[in-house]
C-alpha cells in the first residue's frame, strides 16, 4: 500500500511545482497599466559625398518613425511633463559631442539638468562616422527626450585654431528643418489639398548647449519666451569672470568681454537662444567654415539672422549669470599604460 502512494506521490508532485512556479511567475508580473513608455529615439545616419558631410535622410533605429517607439529608450517622468505641459513652446537643445575620457560625465551632468526642464528636446550629435555605443546606451537610460545624430568633421578640419563642431551643429539645424518642413506642391497635389498661403511653425527655441558648461535652471525659463533672439551673460568665459551684452533702456548697446569687443556679436555660443519659427524661416542661415575664424561663428551666424538693435536681453537685463563654461579638468590617465588592465571592462 505504502509502495503505490509513494509512486503516486512522485508522479504529482513535479505537477504540483510546476502550478506553484506559474502562480508566482504571475503574480510578480506588472501590469499593462505600469510599464515604462518608451519614447522616441532616432538615429539618423550620415555619409560622406565628394569629400563633404551630406545630410541623409534620417532612418529611424528597428521601427517605422510613424510609430515613434524603439526599445531603446525609457522615459517616466520626462513623457509625463510633456503631457502635462504641452502648452509650453518647446526647448530644442543641441549638443554636439566627441569621444574622451570625460565625455560620459559631462553628458551626465547635462542630462541631470535637462531631466528637469519640462518640455525639452535634446538632439545629439556625435563627432563620428556612426553612432558609438557609448552614447546610444547613456541616451538609452538618460530619461530626457533625445534624438542622436552623427556626422564626422572631416580631417582637415581638426587643426588646432581651426573652428570645432561646426558640422555636428549644422546637423542639427538640418535635422530641424526636415522635421517640420513643409509638404511639397507635388505632396499637395497627390492629396488633393490646397497649397497653404503662409507657412505655419510651432513654437519652439533652440539652444545651442555644449557639454562642457553648466546651465541653471532659470536660464530655460528666461529663453522659453525667445520672439527671435535672446542673449544673456556667460560665466567663466574669454579670460573673465563673465562676459555680458550691456544694456542700456532694454536694448543692446554694446559687449562687456574679454576678447575681440569689435565683433558684430561679441558673444559666446552659451549666450544666446533663436526662436524656431526664426531657424525654419531661414534655410540658408548655418554655421560656416569658408571665411570664419575661431571665436567668430556665433556673430557669423547671428548676422544672417538678426541684427543687435533686435536682440532681447533676458536674465534680468544681462545682469544675471545663468550659465557657466566650466570645463571638465583634463583627465589624467599617465598611470594606465604602466599597470595592468582590469580583467572586465568598465565603462567610464
């Protein structure tokens, strides 16, 4: 008797583990309701023709750009404060970025603040040939609204004095004004739609944010009501403490700076923000190579699109510092080649 019910004991009792592991498996599992959004994340490639960067047509990373979802990026409370706030004009901020020891710190610290900035849109544009890993990943798990580019500056202009990152910021514009260009008179034909008399934007500022600066919260605040184009102090900048535009009467009158008061706009990249109604309406406004010298794109640029009598000072008549060019202490490294490796890699 003892013999058949222990056989039958055996014979049940992997049936009844298996109930038992199911049952639990099932119950730590979250809800539809909890899971984590994902966001839009694009990677648009880039190629080199005849010797020069040209703009591709963005393609986007596993998915279709309709359905604006990857696997790539998770996004809690930045999806939240668009819904919440999207009444708000939105901030378009981009970084260009290249490959060093600090490059991973310095993105954190920025990502840290724009993490709190409602409304924002942070396009990434690396210093490459093609997206690297490093960065993918950081925007991966960043929780801030991003879409990474990259587009390579070519060698014969990473010369030292040369101007930096001019390709990485032009390719940003780029990717700007495809979003929201307008629907072709063929597009409108096909559709049967009626060509628009005046193109409509929506509102928006983009802001030229580095990765070697550290930016006060205040500052978005202050450049969210940009009409065209706003300027405000920069810290820590052109040998001084700060460099500033004086103001006199609510108007721009002259450059309180440490270098070259004879610009047109003595200013630092860090120093002002453009409306997007202002990029979109003005295709052919870039950062330039042929003729710019260091330090003279940001006035070369402005010039195409404003004039000083039209800019507006924020930051409480340019008399605030909001935003500082810190720069990361050079790395030093000289004991990694004199030590052995680690047996794992770590990314730093």
């Amino acid at each position: 008797m003892k013999s058949v019910f222990y056989s039958r004991f055996f014979i049940l009792l992997p049936w009844v583990l298996i109930v038992v592991i199911i049952i639990d498996i099932d119950t730590r599992r979250p809800s539809i309701s909890n899971r984590v959004p994902t966001a839009r994340h694009y990677s648009p490639y880039w190629k080199h023709r005849n010797g020069r960067a040209a703009l591709m047509r963005p393609q986007p990373s596993d998915t279709s750009m309709a359905s604006g979802t990857t696997n790539q990026e998770q996004l809690t409370s930045s999806d939240n404060q668009w819904a919440k706030n999207n009444s708000l004009p939105i901030i378009y901020a981009i970084t260009p970025t290249y490959s060093r020891p600090v490059q991973k710190a310095e993105l954190t610290r920025l990502a840290n603040t724009f993490r709190q900035v409602p409304r924002l849109h942070w396009i990434v544009v690396e210093d490459s040939p093609h997206p690297t890993d490093l960065v993918s990943r950081f925007l991966s798990e960043a929780s801030v609204r991003a879409t990474h580019l990259h587009v390579p500056t070519p060698r014969r202009y990473k010369r030292s004095g040369l101007p930096r990152a001019t390709e990485q910021r032009n390719a940003g514009l780029a990717w700007l004004r495809q979003k929201y260009q307008p629907k072709t008179s063929h597009h409108l034909q096909r559709s049967g739609a009626q060509p628009p008399v005046q193109q409509e934007y929506p509102a928006g500022v983009v802001f030229f944010a580095d990765d070697d600066n550290t930016y006060s919260l205040e500052l978005f605040q202050e450049m969210r009501t940009t009409q065209k184009v706003s300027v405000w102090p920069v810290g820590l900048v052109g040998g001084r403490r700060y460099e500033r535009p004086v103001v006199e009467n609510g108007k721009v009158v002259g450059w309180y700076t440490g270098w070259r008061a004879d610009r047109p706009f003595a200013i630092d990249m860090a120093g002002f923000a453009v409306s997007l109604q202002v990029i979109l309406s003005s295709p052919k406004a870039v950062f330039k190579r042929r003729g710019s010298q260091p330090g003279m794109q940001e006035s070369d640029f402005l010039k195409q699109i404003t004039t000083v009598q039209e800019l507006e000072p924020k930051a409480n008549n340019c008399t605030k510092v909001l935003v500082w060019h810190t720069r990361t202490e050079k790395v030093n490294l000289a004991n990694e080649p004199k030590h052995p490796q680690d047996t794992i890699k770590i990314e730093v």
